[in-house]
C-alpha cells in the first residue's frame, strides 16, 4: 500500500513517533558540512523571533544545494518506513519545481515562514503548525519567505523519488516577500 493512502491512524502514529525524538541543535547526521556553534546560535536566534525550533537544524543540505537558491540544512529524522527530515531554509531560500514519485510528501510548518506552490495554482503561505498534503507526480516548489527562516518537515514514504526540474522564476517568488 502506498504511503498516502495509508489511515490517518497511521499517519499520526508516524507523527508522535518523530516527535517524541530529541537532539542537540548542533547534531550532524546529513551528508555535508556540520553546522558550527555560531551557526546553530544564529540560526537558533533567528527562528526564536518566529516561535523557536523544536528539531534539529542538521547539515548544511550540500548534496541538493544545486536544487535551492541558497543555503538549506538536512536533518534526517526517521526513515524506517516513513522518510522524515527536518529541512531548515535561510531566508529566501527555495527550491526549484519538482515532483516526487512513489509517494505524496507531507510539509508540516515547524518554524518560521514560507511557501509552497503547486503547479497551476497560486502559491500558498505555510507558518508553524500547517500542514499540506503534495500529491504523487504534482509539480510543486517550497521554501522560505524573503525576510524569514522556515523549517518544514517532509514526511515521504520509504523508497520515494524526487524529480529536479526548472528554478523558480524569481520574478513571480520577489512578489510574494
């Protein structure tokens, strides 16, 4: 059975389960540099001014950084059956267009601002607290707001793919600060 159509019993097990993991903000699991002290207490600060971290910023997200137009970090969190990281963007940080295949993808807003847009539609404002729910195979982009940092979690069924396609058009992301 396919990530998505599992019950929201399921789904919300998954989601206690990566809640009740704890780690130091300094934690390095992710592929890349190690964010420093200074970094995580900048970081850090910055995300207090908007409701604070509850997870771990991770790695500076180096392996897709050709994917984002600028830094982000990777917190991977669980991947038994379930793939949940912890993405943390800079301010006006995104990705580019994308798809995912064998599974939706889950953003859960953790902390701070941002957006995501599905292909066709207007783009949408994410804050803590706030889910959406990307269908398999949907064109779609997210990442931060231009004045704010943004951390999402991405929830993805084991096994999922990620398809890299055309930058967003900076234009049409500029409007939206």
């Amino acid at each position: 059975m396919k990530f998505c159509k599992k019950t929201f019993k399921v789904l919300m097990a998954a989601l206690v389960l990566t809640l009740g993991i704890t780690g130091g903000a300094g934690t390095a699991l992710a592929a890349g540099e190690p964010v420093t002290e200074a970094q995580t207490k900048i970081i850090s600060a910055s995300l207090l001014q908007t409701g604070g971290t509850v997870f771990p910023i991770g790695n500076d997200n180096a392996a897709y950084a050709k994917y984002f137009t600028g830094q982000s970090f990777l917190f991977p969190i669980a991947s038994d059956t379930v793939n949940v990281s912890n993405v943390t963007f800079e301010p006006s940080c995104i990705n580019n267009w994308h798809t995912h295949s064998g599974s939706c993808q889950v953003l859960v807003g953790v902390s701070g601002r941002g957006y995501y847009q599905i292909w066709g539609q207007e783009p949408v404002e994410m804050r803590a607290g706030e889910s959406v729910t990307i269908p398999e195979g949907t064109k779609h982009w997210h990442g931060a707001a231009g004045n704010s940092w943004f951390q999402h979690l991405s929830i993805m069924g084991k096994g999922a793919g990620t398809t890299w396609l055309e930058p967003v058009d900076q234009n049409v992301y500029r409007q939206l600060k």
